[in-house]
C-alpha cells in the first residue's frame, strides 16, 4: 500500500508542500463492513498531512486506488476502502457527469 500525503512544517502549522510517499502494509480490518483498515507505520511516525489523501495498491502491472488515508495527528494510520462505497461512487460520477453535459461547466 503507498500512501501520498505532504509535509508539515511545525514552525508554519501548516502542510509545506513536499509530497510524501509513504510504504505500508495492511495489518489488520478495523470495521471489516466499513472499510476501515489499520496500516503500518514506519517507524512508528505518524504522518500529518496525508489524512484524507489516496492510498494505492499494485495489482497485475498496474496501480489502483484502493481507498482513503483517514491518519490524523495522535491517531493510528488507517484507510477506508472504496469497495463498500464504490456503487454510491459510480453512481455520483454518472450524475456529475449528466451535470457537465446540461450545463457545459
């Protein structure tokens, strides 16, 4: 699982703009029916700044998005997968998608 996130720059109390890639393996289901799964971290860190970025996966000879980093400052890293919510996703995706065709923007 690769996680993307920024920075954080403790002196500015803000995100600092360096992307992070952050390497880290599934290790146990929190809420199997929700999704939400507790990730490894490296070195015990927890990352500010990449609470609500995607986490991906390989499969085959490609990569995937494979849910939502829902970390935050004090918390245990965790994601929450899109497989339980991809119906509800497709189906907003469709739905701006008509938007966009009615209205042009």
């Amino acid at each position: 699982m690769t996680r993307v996130g920024f920075g954080y720059d403790d002196s500015r109390g803000a995100v600092d703009g360096r992307r992070l890639l952050i390497q880290s393996k599934v290790l146990k289901a929190l809420d199997p029916a929700g999704g939400r799964f507790l990730l490894e971290e490296p070195d015990g860190a927890i990352f500010r700044g990449d609470d609500g970025g995607p986490c991906f996966r390989r499969r085959g000879a490609g990569t995937e998005l494979a849910g939502i980093s829902v970390t935050g400052l004090g918390q245990e890293s965790a994601m929450i997968s899109l497989l339980p919510h991809e119906h509800w996703l497709r189906e907003e995706i469709a739905r701006q998608g008509r938007i966009w065709d009615e209205t042009g923007n």
